[in-house]
C-alpha cells in the first residue's frame, strides 16, 4: 500500500510458531549464544526456568508485518520501540500486529502501534514504529 492508500486504523498481522531451530537460527545470524536461549542447563537455573526466545527475533516479526503485509514490499523502516513484557518459549505461536496510529503527510511517515501476543492472548512485546510506505 502507498501512503495515500492508508488511514488510520489500518492493521495487519503474521503469526509464527517459534521453534528450537529459529532460535537456534538467530543466535548464529545474531552472534548471542546467550546461555538463557541456547544452553537447557544453565537456562533451568534461571529466571524462566527453561530456554527462551531472543526478544529481538520475536519483535523481528513485527518487521515481517511493515515489510510485506503493512504497508508492504517497498516500506522503509526507520525506527522502533519495543517493551519486552513476557518471555516467549520454544513452541510458543506469536502473532505481531501493526496498527497504523498517525500519518504524517508533511514527512510521508507513519506512526504505527506495534504487539506481539502469545497463543494465550498475553501480550509478550508492545512499542510504537516509525516507517516510510512506498510513495504514490
């Protein structure tokens, strides 16, 4: 969608299982073998009490809603706020939700509530985006 196709209101989503191999996955892409998501042992012995997923994979999904369901392929992203409120484990189905809040027509942006919620309807991340839709 183009800026002058969107209102506010406007909102879209993708949901996603998380599994042992994304997190897997993302530690290597990422670098963070933190022992919290990759290490069951020392994991038991945390807070959580078992692996977690990297909060930043889970509000990754956010970007795969502004990128290719809200506004879409041709969006430029250019910045995000993320509140990390429950931890996701492995088998746990996330689903990210954008939801457009304001449109700056001057800047050609747009404001955009941003939410992951778990299978259990708990909300795991919540923040706002800023992006830039393709242009008419």
């Amino acid at each position: 969608m183009t800026l002058s196709e969107l209102k506010v209101g406007d909102s879209g989503s993708f949901t996603k299982t998380i599994s042992e191999s994304d997190v897997y996955g993302f530690a290597g892409i990422s670098g963070d073998f933190n022992p919290a998501h990759v290490n069951a042992v020392e994991a038991s012995k945390g807070i959580f009490g078992e692996r977690i997923a990297h909060g930043f994979l889970v509000g990754s999904l956010i970007s795969t809603v502004v990128g290719t369901v809200l506004p879409g392929p041709g969006t430029i992203y250019m910045g995000q706020n993320l509140k990390f409120l429950k931890p996701v484990r492995f088998g746990d189905t996330v689903t990210a939700t954008v939801t457009i809040r304001e449109i700056l027509l001057d800047k050609k942006r747009v404001i955009a509530d941003t939410f992951c919620v778990n299978q259990n309807g708990e909300t795991v991340i919540s923040g706002e985006a800023v992006f830039r839709p393709p242009l008419p």
